[in-house]
RNA sequence: GCCCGGGUGGCGGAAUAGGUAUACGCACGACACUUAAAAUGUCGCGGCCGCAAGGCCUUGCGGGUUCGAGUCCCGCCCCGGGCACCA
C-alpha cells in the first residue's frame, strides 16, 4: 500500500475556508482584465459522472490559474433542469420531477463541492425555478412580437402506443425508443423558432471563430448547408401552371430529360388524376407511407413512376417526362427536381431503371471539342464546357451558371437563388417538465401571446404523470382553462413545452445578472463580462446546442440587449472518458463512480490524474494504475516540503536566489524559471494542460535529487525555498487543496489561491550552453556544448574539429555544411 | 458515398516554427532496506547485432521534396467521429 496522507481533512478545511470567505465570488471591476471562463452546465440526473470531473477539473485549472495571474475571473455553475429524464423518473418512481430534480441538483452541488471546483456558488442558475424560465418565455414572446416565433402545421414522430410526440433521437430504428412500437408520422401544429433568418449570419460568424476546432465549424457548416444555384419553372405541359425546381446545375439544364416530383409535393393529385388516377394513387400513398418511416434511416433503393404528363423546359422549349419518385425531398428546395441523368449520379441510377434518355451537356475539360452525341457510359459530375445546349454551347460551367441565371431573369421564369439545409427549430414538446409556452387561444381574439406582467406561467405542480397519455398539462383543466388578456373572455393556454435547448441558448447571459428580476439580464452586466472567454464541453453539442445558442445571442443582440454577436469566441471541445475501449456508460458497465474515487485517493489525486493523462480535447482512457502514480507524486511533494520547511524560515525578504550558489543551486533556480514559464504557457496559451503537469514533476524530480546538495549553503537553502515555493503555487490550479496546505504549512498568510502567480526571470531561465547535434549526411554522430548563440562560423569549426566527424567524414573535405544557431550541425560529405 | 479527426515503445502520452524522436507517468526488471512481503529508495528499460566501444533499424504502409521529415507533398491501409438521396 502506497503511504498516505490525510487528504480527506485537508481538503474538507480548505472547501470550508474558500467558502467562508467566498474566495470564488465574481464581481465587476473594471480595473482588471476580466476573464469568463464557461463550462456546459450538466443535467442533474443524479451523480456525478467522470465526464463532468473531467469537464469541471480542465475549467477549473485555467480558472485558478487566470486568477492567480490577475484576471477578475468569472466562474459559474448551474442546471439545466428540465426535461424528460425527471418525467420518466417520475413515472417509474412515482417521484414528482421536481423533487427528483431538486434532489439529484442538492446531489451534485455537494459533489461538485468535494472535488474542490472553485464556483462562484451565488450565481447559480437553475433552469427549472420559475425566475429561470420565466425569462425563456419573455423571450419567446419578444421572438413573437417579431415574427421570430410562429407556429406551423408540421410532421412529427408519433409514438400510437405511448400517444405522445418523440424527438427524433428518441427514435430508434424507425421505434419508439421506450416501447419499440413502431412510430407514426402525424400532422401537426407546432411552435418553431425561425432559427433560418439568422443561416446567412451563423455561417458568415464562422470567420470569427478561429479558435474552434476546424471538424465542429465543419460540422456546423454541414449542418446549415448553404447552396446557391437557381429556381426555375418549368411549365405543365397542357395548362398555365408552372412547377418549380432548384438547382445548384443550372449549367446542365439542357440536359434535363425529365422532372421529379416528390410524392408529397402539393401538386401530386392534380398529376395523378386521370384514367390512370387510381393506380399512380395507389403509388403515392404508399411511397408517402415509405418516406415518412425512413425519414432518419437514409437512403433506399429508388423508386418512381411517369405519370404521363410533360413538362416544358423553359430554356429548350422541350417537353420531358414527369416522374414521382421517392428520392426527391419535400422539404428541401421546391420538393421538385429536374432530372439531368447524364451529370448527377442520382438521376443517373434512375434513368437507367427506367430508361430514360441520357444527354451530355457538360464536357470534361480533358475532353474539349469532342462531339457527344450518344448515350454515355457513365455520369460525369464535375464542372466543363457546355455542348447540346444551343446559344450556351462553349461556355464553362462557371459562366453559364452566371448567365443562363441572368437570362431566366430576364425572361422571367427564375432567378438565382441560395437556400439552406438548416430548417427552423421545432420547440414544441407535448411533455409536462419544460417551460409552458405563453400563448392563449381565444375564440375571439384568436392566438394572444401571455402580457409580460403575467409571466410566469407556471407549471401547475399537481399533475398526473403515467407515460400512458400525451401531453400532461392538455389533461389539466385548472391549467388549460383561463381568460383571453385582450377580451377577458373564456380562453385555453398553449399547453406545449418548450424543447430544453432553449434553456441552454442563454443561461450564460444569466449567470451575469442571476437575480436580476426586470429583464432576463442587464444590459450592461453582459457587456461587463461576456463573451465568454473560454467555453469547455463536450463534442456531442458541437451542433445543436453550440449553434442556438449563437442564434440566440444574435436574436438577443438584436433586441438590443448586448452588443456581442458571438458568444463562445473560444470553444475547447473536451474528448470523450473511455474505459476498455469503450465511452463510460450504465449498459456497458463500464462506469467509475469518482465518489469511490474520492473516498480513496482524494480530490486532488483524481484532478491531477485525470487533466495529466491526456491533453483535453483527446479521448481520455481511464487506468486506476496512471491515478496511483499520481497520488504518489502529491505524496512525495508533500513529504519534500514537509521535510524541508525550515528553509522558509529565513524572512520574506531574503534575496531572491541568483546564479553563483554552486552547481546544484543554480541548476534548480534555472530548472525553476524554466517551468514557470513552461506551465504558464501550457495553461494560459496552449492549453496542454497534460504537459504542464509533467513538466511540474520534473521539477520536482530534480529538487528531490539535489535536495541534500542544496541544504549545505545558504545560496542552495534559498534554490531550495525558491523551487518548494513555486512548486506550490504551479501546483494549485491542479492540487489546490494540498497546495493551500502546503503554502500555510510553509508561513503564508492568506489564501494561496487568492495570492500572484509566479514570474520567470527570462535571463535566469536562460541555458548556459546549448547542445549543438552534429551530423553528417543526416545522421546524428556527435554532439557538443556550445556557448548560446554561437555564431554559425564557429559552430561550424568546432563540429568539424571533432575527432568522430572527421572519421565519419574520412579525412575527405565537406560538401556543404549548414548551422543552425544553438541547435545543430549538419555537415554533406 | 461525402466531410472532418487520428495512427509514435508493453500502455497513457511528449516533441510549441522542418532541426537531439520516445519528455513525464504507468507497467516491467535488477539492486538496496526488510526475517519476509508491502511501501520507499537507486539504477535500467524502442528493436536488432555486439563482451564492449560502437553499428544498423525505428513515428501505419509506399513514394517524393530537403543538408535534415513524426512534422510538408502525392498515393494507399486501418481506426474514430459527423452527415447521409440536400438536387
């Protein structure tokens, strides 16, 4: 058994003196550089897991170290309360969500305390107390107020033996995630947020964000999708109507040998209709049924049918066929494409299972000036030269996009055009734990948003929670049931809740004025701190969560309540906590409870631990053995000082120790510079927060070898305090609760955690010498100790002096040589 | 299929601007202390050859650029993640 030391009351009386003086509190001050530093607040779901440790630990070392280095730092913590896992709780435990919540919040809050991560506690935000979520629905209504907030008939995944609406993650496999049945499209209306009048922006916002990593602003920009191409109307052949398609190909246009429709495109029953009615009916109810089921699954084999009537090219005059198919989505584009066969591998497969013409537009550039007559052999997608397309041919791709666009224009049957992937977010949840969404139908005024002086609607706290019906609150009458504010008359509430990422699109607003009663925060407190300095979570936000919250900032700036248009300029997306390969989860049984953690080696053993094992946007694999060795470590620095505390017994004002006290002495003060330097740069700048803890125990490592040395001289006494001293302090954003005992144990007054940072000097961090590499034809042969900065000349004779480059060199003068100043030699033989 | 990451000892990882590959830690081995074990300490620890001095090889694979490549370029392989009929 590894010797111990008594961590669990150490670290009791520092959380107790750090809260006593409320050391974490954050107030404004203009007069130091302030530094927001963020991390995702976590679902209260019961316990903490090695995720948030991680999270928390990796937040709360650059949080101490920023403090320490003089930044009016702004820490806080919260709980994003609401949503289904409290309903499904309640349902199995019959437990009422809010007990649940606030018991698993008590929980937590209490882990969080153990583990030492400095919060300021009095800004807790808690997204299911009405004076939270009171201010998503002011929102809402000013969202209202602007057209930002409407509602619309819509698809929705239907759970028939659940009766209730299931997000789209909550379906698995085309079922219902709880009861397996198989899950239903339904109609109907919902609330939405039009998240596309901002697409342009959020992508454009892009440029801003440099310090994201490059796979989650492509992930974004995925998932917002901007196109640009055209809308053309193409006319029904035998009628005035006009069916309209995008295209990102407007190029290939002439080689459009057909249109498809998709089966849910609104003017499907007029093309049905006919002697044939009954069999293309058939089709598309089918297909429709098809579609709907797959709708997450991806892709299927195609299918379609020609419904006989043709539709009239605007740019040939050419009649082509129209097709319904199952591979055109309704909610993309026109829900209608043109078919050019010979340049999208798409319509390409489906012509040729159908027998469709197939007609080259566009030559390969390689192949300029051939004739393209027949059918090809295969789709050819990139960009070219027009051929077969009349008063176009000979122009690029490029131009002809740019002109055959302009001359719809000018003909008036389209018009260039960008859309967008991103569709506007659906909020409505047909669940009882969520923000009621303030609306109220009256008969006679029709939809009335809830006066801002009646806010908050409350969740009634009385509900029956059975999981067998939709929605809770529709049930309620004592909810449902209520005047119309304009008329006063009987009147229904919305009985909708909002989706819970609304909650988490701006609780960083909030933590800035968290009690603030007369908006959701001051205007001017948000100017004081945000935007956040340094935003760490995982990267499974990467796109919901991390893009509406930057709507959300956008939208709240355009109310005008700040003037930030980015919130998270800095996003450090945490890896994943793995253990045997896999993500830490309950059905892998695979979980390490860091209370039994805790109990064994102490908060800061497992902080160290888990930010010195790997670097904090890599996966993290978790081995009990790595955690040993660095409880030892904490042991041994504690042991070292313990060892030598009377070297802090000379007064403060001791000389700060210099070069000129022996070998040993000036050794560990230049080892001493060296890591504040490094481990200030590795937190503050690089964020390698791994490195700054190996570079912490190689000081360590090298006082401990020199310790005996050190203690014979007072020149060495004071390396000795000047090492121990920094050793300390460089710790205490990882082991704060050893390092605050460390420092009182060693003479301090006062909170180590409140007092400086170290500073290098930069002259005594300097190497006396530089080990110069030499070699010859690339290969390292020798080396040798130089003075700094050597000038490359004599670095270049001195290398060539050496008795095993002249035999490498075999007597035979050099080549060429290149020097690198304090670096190396590299001689061509 | 498309778009991102990543591949370095037995393991986690380091190498910041193209310049000493394998820092730090773990595991392992030898030794010291001990009646013994644990703990602790000291030393060793990429592979091959060699008594040694030393030599050769080595950052997924194959090429290239360069005096010099883990790092840059081209082509593959494997692993992880995201999107997935987006016209």
């Amino acid at each position: 058994m590894t010797e111990t030391y008594d961590f669990a009351a150490i670290e009791q009386k520092w959380q107790c003196a750090w809260e006593e003086e409320r050391a974490f509190r954050a107030e404004i001050d203009p007069s130091r550089p302030k530094y927001y530093c963020l991390e995702m607040y976590p679902y209260p779901s019961g316990r903490i897991h090695m995720g948030h440790v991680r999270n928390y630990s990796i937040g709360d070392v650059i949080a101490r170290q920023k403090r320490m280095a003089g930044a009016n730092v702004l820490h806080p913590i919260g709980w994003d309360a609401l949503g289904m896992p409290a309903e499904n709780a309640a349902i199995k435990h019959g437990t009422h969500p809010k007990t649940w919540t606030l018991g698993n919040v008590d929980h937590m809050r209490t882990q969080l305390k153990r583990l030492g991560i400095g919060y300021d506690w009095d800004r807790e935000v808690n997204t299911c107390l009405p004076d939270y979520y009171k201010w998503n629905q002011w929102i809402f209504l000013r969202m209202l107020e602007r057209g930002l907030a409407y509602r619309k008939e819509s698809w929705v995944n239907w759970c028939p033996q659940c009766r209730t609406v299931l997000a789209n993650e909550q379906v698995v496999g085309g079922g219902c995630w709880r009861c397996e049945a198989p899950v239903a499209q339904k109609k109907m209306e919902q609330w939405f947020l039009r998240i596309t009048a901002y697409a342009e922006e959020l992508l454009a916002g892009h440029a801003a964000l440099r310090k994201w990593p490059e796979h989650v602003l492509q992930m974004q920009k995925n998932w917002i999708g901007r196109s640009t191409g055209a809308h053309v109307r193409f006319g029904l052949d035998g009628t005035s109507k006009e069916i309209e398609v995008f295209t990102t190909r407007i190029d290939t246009i002439c080689g459009a040998t057909f249109l498809v429709v998709s089966a849910e495109h609104p003017i499907v029953p007029e093309l049905v209709a006919g002697p044939r009615a009954q069999e293309l009916g058939a089709w598309v109810e089918r297909t429709v049924a098809e579609m709907r089921q797959r709708r997450d699954v991806g892709e299927t084999e195609k299918d379609g049918v020609d419904t006989g009537r043709k539709a009239v090219n605007p740019f040939t005059g050419e009649r082509v066929p129209i097709w319904l198919a199952n591979y055109v989505l309704m909610d993309y584009g026109t829900g209608a494409i043109m078919g050019v066969p010979a340049h999208d591998s798409r319509d390409f497969e489906f012509a040729r299972s159908y027998g469709i013409p197939v007609r080259t537009v566009i030559a390969p550039p390689d192949r300029a000036g051939e004739r393209f007559d027949g059918e090809p052999a295969e789709v050819y997608e990139g960009p070219g030269v027009l051929v077969n397309s009349g008063p176009f041919d000979g122009l690029t791709s490029e131009r002809a996009m740019d002109e055959m666009g302009k001359h719809a224009e000018d003909k008036g049957f389209g018009r260039r055009s960008t859309i967008f992937r991103l569709r506007d977010w659906g909020i409505s949840r047909q669940r009882y734990w969520g923000t009621p969404i303030p609306v109220i139908y009256c008969r006679r005024d029709g939809l009335v948003g809830v006066p801002d002086e009646d806010l908050p609607v409350e969740l009634p706290f009385e509900v029956k929670l059975t999981g067998e019906e939709g929605s809770p609150l529709e049930r309620l009458e004592s909810f449902v049931r209520t005047t119309c504010p304009k008329c006063g008359g009987p009147a229904r509430r919305e009985t909708d809740t909002m989706d819970t990422f609304v909650d988490s699109s701006w609780y960083f607003f909030r933590y800035c004025s968290p009690r603030e009663t007369a908006l959701p925060f001051r205007p001017e407190d948000a100017k004081a701190w945000l935007p956040v300095d340094l935003y760490i979570g995982g990267v499974e936000h990467a796109i919901l969560h991390l893009i509406y919250s930057r709507f959300f900032t956008k939208v709240l700036r355009d109310f005008g309540l700040t003037d930030v248009s980015e919130p998270f300029p800095h996003y450090l997306a945490q890896g994943m906590v793995t253990k045997d390969g896999s993500a830490m989860s309950k059905s892998k049984g695979n979980i390490v409870d860091p209370d039994e953690i805790l109990a064994r080696y102490g908060a800061d053993a497992l902080r160290l631990f888990i930010i010195f094992a790997s670097p904090p946007d890599k996966e993290f694999a978790w081995a009990e053995e790595g955690l040993e060795g660095c409880y030892r470590f904490l042991v041994r620095v504690r042991a070292l000082v313990h060892e030598n505390l009377d070297v802090f017994a000379a007064p403060e004002a001791a000389p700060a120790p210099t070069a000129g006290g022996g070998e040993a002495a000036s050794r560990v003060v230049k080892k001493t510079h060296q890591t504040i330097r490094k481990v200030t740069e590795d937190i503050g700048v690089r964020f390698h927060l791994n490195t700054a803890v190996s570079s912490i125990m190689e000081l360590c490592n090298l006082t401990r070898k020199e310790r005996d040395a050190l203690r014979e001289t007072p020149a060495g006494r004071d390396a000795l305090r000047l090492a121990l001293g920094s050793i300390i302090r460089l710790l205490s954003p990882f082991a704060p609760h050893l390092a605050e005992e460390l420092w009182q144990r060693t003479g301090h007054q006062g909170l180590l955690m409140l007092s400086a940072w170290p500073a290098h000097d930069a002259a005594l961090a300097r190497e006396e010498t530089a080990t110069v590499v030499v070699q010859v034809n690339g290969k390292v042969r020798d080396r040798f100790e130089a003075a700094p900065d050597l000038p490359e000349a004599e670095l270049e004779a001195a290398a060539l002096a050496l008795p095993k480059i002249q035999a490498a060199l075999g007597g035979k003068p050099p080549r060429k040589v290149i020097s690198v100043r304090n670096k190396l030699v590299s001689i061509v033989g």
